[in-house]
C-alpha cells in the first residue's frame, strides 16, 4: 500500500504480488485493503504506509485479525510536529495523536518499521524462511569490531546473543585455535588459511545453524579487489540452500561496487541482504517479535 514508482520492485528478488496506491482515499481506504489482502492466500507479508486513518477503531479490529494470519509492516511518520501540518496539507487530514496511533498498531500486531525501504527488505526474511523459535542470534564475522556492532543492535532490538553449545565451541575450536567464541570472529583464521577461508566459513556456519542454541544467524562477508564477490559464489550456493533458520547477511569493504556485487550475489542465493549490520540484525528482530506474538494469541 504505497507508491509503485517509489522502488525499484523490478529489481527485487523476493517478488511482489500486489501493489495498492490508495491517493487521498475517497471510496477505498487502508482498513479496506488491510481486509482484503489479510484473506488474499497470494499474500503472504504485508507492507503498509500510512499517515493517518478515518476508522482507526475499525482499523484496529482487522489489523488484529490479519495480524494473526501474516506478518503486517508499517511505516507511519508523523511523529513531530512539522511532519504533522506537512501531513496536513498533504492527505488533507490532519494527523492523530502519535501516541495513540502508536498504541494502535502495538495492539494490532503491526510490526513498525523506521524507514521507506524497510517496507520491503525487512519483509524479505518473512517470504524466505519459517519463523525463529526464539530471539537467540548466532553471528558470523570477519571483523571483532562489527561482531560487536551486530551485538549491540541485538541487544537493543530485543534480541540475545545465543550461547554457544560445548559441542559447537569444541567443533569450532577444532577448526582453527582463534575460533570457540561467539560471534565467531574468523577474521584472524583467514590470514593463515588463504584459499580454505571459504571452506573455514561453511564450516562455521553449518556448526551455528546445527547449534539448538541458536535461532537465527547473521552473516558478515568483507571484499576488495583481491577477495572479488564471485569467490563466493559456492559458499553463498550452500548457504542459500539452508531453510531451517532465517539467516541475513551485510558485507563491507573498500569498493562500493563491489559490496553491491556481493549484494546481489547473497540475494540471487536467496540470502537477505542488507546495507549494514543494523539494519540486518533489526529484521530478525521484527522476525521474532512477531513469532512470540502468534504464540502468545495462539495460547
């Protein structure tokens, strides 16, 4: 339910089945098309911008019955004063109080997003993989310093970091002297282990996805003119082949070009990428909140 020419959706992997452009709403409102894709079987995730609504009682009714079918993203803006008279003028309705509206889509089981795009890169590990069990996160880097990073957006988005199994540290520990801690950091194997750093990594990533302990996995890659993305291109086959956890992935690097490259290398895998490590770590967020919400309706 936002503008079609607002993305590139030719460009997107996952695919999108319908897109609704509501304008000023004179017949057809949000709640309508809430409705109506919440019992569209072709739909599995969906994503809604929106800056106010006329019937937020009877928004809050169908936006609780869709959520328990299938995940509901929303951006609203509108929060500052400034961004509400610019509503104003733009929907020709003044917006509600932010609070309330907040309120509403908590009680409704939206997933609120912070970002346009987010509208579509955090609904790509809902169309990808089964809900995680839990909000545990396994993390795979070539940098300490952004295996960090991705803990303190775990933290702050409501997820832990998954202790590893004794099995798993000694299995790890077992591959390279460096490796037994979590996030597992094999930016200090790759500078002994050359070529077999790809074989290194798979073998780290198949010992986290085993791991019981482990709900969901973050993966980090780094490339430069002399680690080129294609190198990857088997090790990325392998990992895109697994479907039992959602796995997200960032990578980093001197080229830009390149890190697009690997980009788009990770998602014609079916690997969810993302621009960094926030933002990735963030959509498993959304991932598991949304699992404990259809557990705790469900009981």
């Amino acid at each position: 339910m936002y503008s079609p020419q607002a993305m590139a959706w030719h460009e997107y992997e996952a695919g999108i089945n319908k897109v609704i452009d509501l304008g000023n709403m004179c017949d057809v409102d949000e709640t309508d098309c809430l409705d109506y894709l919440g019992e569209d079987p072709s739909t599995d995730v969906i994503s809604l911008y929106m800056e106010h609504s006329r019937r937020p009682r009877m928004l809050l009714d169908v936006l609780k019955k869709v959520s328990r079918k299938k995940p509901v993203l929303c951006l609203m803006p509108g929060g500052s004063p400034g961004a509400a008279q610019a509503m104003a003028s733009h929907t020709g309705s003044l917006a509600g109080n932010a609070d309330l509206y907040d309120a509403l889509l908590r009680q409704g089981g939206a997933l609120r997003v912070e970002e346009y795009e987010d509208l579509r890169d955090c609904a790509t590990p809902f169309l990808r993989y089964p809900l995680p069990r839990g909000n545990r996160l396994g993390i795979i880097t070539f940098s300490g310093a952004i295996g960090i990073q991705a803990i303190d957006a775990a933290e702050a988005f409501g997820l832990s970091i998954g202790k590893l199994s004794p099995e798993s540290r000694r299995k790890l520990a077992a591959q390279s002297g460096t490796l037994g801690g979590h996030p597992i950091d094999i930016g200090p194997a790759s500078a002994t282990a050359g070529a077999g750093i790809f074989d290194l990594y798979q073998k780290c990533f198949d010992i986290l996805a085993a791991d019981e302990n482990i709900d969901c996995i973050y993966l980090n890659a780094y490339v430069s003119n002399g680690l080129n993305p294609a190198f990857y291109e088997e090790m990325l086959g392998r990992i895109g082949s697994f479907r039992a956890k959602p796995v997200v992935s960032w990578c980093y690097g001197p080229s830009q070009q390149l890190v697009c490259e690997f980009g788009k290398l990770a998602e014609r895998h079916g690997i969810p990428f993302f621009p960094n490590s926030k933002k990735a770590v963030r959509s498993l967020s959304y991932m598991a909140r949304y699992a404990r919400r259809k557990t705790s309706v469900s009981e």
